[in-house]
C-alpha cells in the first residue's frame, strides 16, 4: 500500500505540476512544481528495483531521494517527513495508531529542521492539522478510509488556510505583507500527499 501512495503522490505531483509552480510564481521562484515533479520521477525509478523488508522501507528510500534531488527548501523538509515517517515504521504492516506515530515522527521532523510554527503560511498548515483530524476521526473510532478522507480534508482546508497568512518562513517571507492573498506552495503539496493517501485507502 505504501509503494502504492508514492506512486499516486507521484501521479498527483505531475497532474498538479503547473499549479505548484503558479502558486510559487507568485510568492516564491516559480519552481515548486519542478521541484516537486523531479523528485518524485527520481523517487519512482529508485523504488522501481528496491526490495522493502518493512513498510517504513519505501518511506525512508523516498525521503532520502527526495534530499539528493530537490535543491529547494521543500526537498530536505519532505525528505526529513518521509524519513522519519518510515523509521517509526519497522514492521511488515502498520495500523492505523502507527500510521499516526509515523505522522507525528515527520511533522515533528519537519517542524526541527523548518522552525515554523502553525500560521507561518508552510506545509505545516496543512501537515499538523491533517494528522490531528486522523487521530480524532481514529480516536472516534472511524475505519481507516474514512480517517484518512478526514485527514485529506483537513489538509485541504489547511492549504486554504493559508492565503490570508503573512509568510514567516521559506523564500516567501521576504515578500513581507505582500505575501498575504496567495495560497502556500508547500501547504498545496502537503494536501495533495493526503488525497493521494486517501485514495490508495479508499481502494
Ligand atoms: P524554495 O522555496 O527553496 O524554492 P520550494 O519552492 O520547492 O523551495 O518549496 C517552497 C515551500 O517550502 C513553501 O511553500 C513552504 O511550504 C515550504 N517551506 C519553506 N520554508 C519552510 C520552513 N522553514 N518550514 C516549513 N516549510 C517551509
Ligand atoms: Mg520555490
Ligand atoms: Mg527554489
């Protein structure tokens, strides 16, 4: 199921490549989507021979490509998610209480190595509250699709919710006030990485 996400995420990257790059045309350098669209091509053809012996394998092997190929902000910030997220991943399967852990691991690795905070206008606007709405829809006791389409909606509002932000951190805080009105690059990737993972659940 993991390979399967990476794969939709990869496809949704592509579909969505020329967003990326207009939300980042206008609060960053324009190259979001080629960042993104080149990792994961690379991401793709490493997992296209790579044999995983646990679920975090993949995980790991996608966030340490993602670092060696994307020179932008978002590399190493996605590269240090996916890796932590794999290494609390150590068995052949993970429930849904380790799939939140996981979550927890990379938001946690993101917020280390990026500084933001929620409202910074970052991934992490549509990371955090993703991960707080599947362990409330879990805590609820949702099965794991629905969890997941609550966690995908989560961070759709997430990603939403940062075009009135003032940008704190990553290239767009150099354009101060006038960063205001603009959805987040990084916030928009986030969300598609969600309804990637809902839909792979979903089937
Ligand atoms: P770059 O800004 O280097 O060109 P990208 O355009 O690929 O890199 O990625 C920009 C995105 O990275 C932003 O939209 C934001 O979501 C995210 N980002 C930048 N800095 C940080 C940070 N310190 N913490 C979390 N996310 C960040
Ligand atoms: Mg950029
Ligand atoms: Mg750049």
């Amino acid at each position: 199921m993991v390979s399967a996400w990476i794969r939709a995420i990869a496809a949704a990257v592509e579909e969505h490549r020329d967003q990326l790059t207009q939300l980042d045309a206008a609060i960053g350098d324009a190259d979001h989507g080629a960042n993104m669209s080149r990792g994961f091509t690379a991401v793709l053809a490493a997992l296209d021979d790579f044999q995983p012996s646990t679920v975090g394998d993949v995980l790991v092997k996608t966030g340490s490509t993602l670092m060696s190929t994307v020179g932008g902000a978002s590399g190493p910030l996605y590269g240090t998610a996916f890796r932590a997220a794999g290494k609390a991943l150590t068995g052949p399967t993970a429930s849904p209480q380790q799939l939140i852990a996981a979550l927890h691991a990379a938001t946690a690795a993101v917020t280390q190595l990026g500084a933001a905070t929620l409202g910074d206008k970052t991934m992490l606007d549509a990371l955090a509250p993703a991960v707080t709405a599947l362990e409330e829809a879990v805590f609820q006791g949702a099965d794991l699709a629905a969890a997941v389409a609550d966690a995908a909606k989560a961070a759709e509002d997430g990603a939403h919710s940062t075009i009135p932000l003032q940008a704190r951190k990553g290239r767009a805080s150099y354009l101060g006030p006038r960063s205001i009105g603009h959805q987040d690059p990084g916030a928009t990737s986030t969300a598609l990485i969600f309804t990637a993972l809902a839909g792979v659940v979903a089937t």
